[in-house]
C-alpha cells in the first residue's frame, strides 16, 4: 500500500473506532445514525488519495457530531 492509502485507512478506521465507541454505550442507535456513519466511511474510502490525506480528521469530527 503506498503511504496515501494507507491514510485514508488509518482515518477510516479511526471513523470506525470512534463512531462503535460511542454506540456502544447505547441500547438503540438509529438507522440514520449507523447510515451517516457508513457513508462517511465510504466517502473516505472512495475519495481521491490528494483529498484522503487533506481532511486531517474531519469526517470523525464529523462523526462524533451526529452520534
């Protein structure tokens, strides 16, 4: 993997540990809630590398707004 994938992985799943840390702490999440979630994972995975490595952590700020 070059180096740019592999941030865009490493930030994906930070995405992933941050968003089950704080649904793990609830008996219902809502389907909106894990939605918002999947796409902001996604959009990370499928961005162009250029902007994977720009977004210095906003989709899990993001994240940690909606959960």
């Amino acid at each position: 993997m070059t180096e740019t994938t592999e941030a865009i992985v490493t930030e994906a799943v930070r995405v992933i540990d941050k968003a089950l840390g704080q649904m793990m702490t609830r008996e219902l999440v809502s389907a909106g809630e894990v939605t918002d979630v999947l796409l902001d994972v996604r959009s990370l995975l499928t961005m162009p590398p250029a902007q994977g490595t720009a977004t210095g952590g906003a989709a899990a700020d993001k994240v940690a707004a909606t959960v």
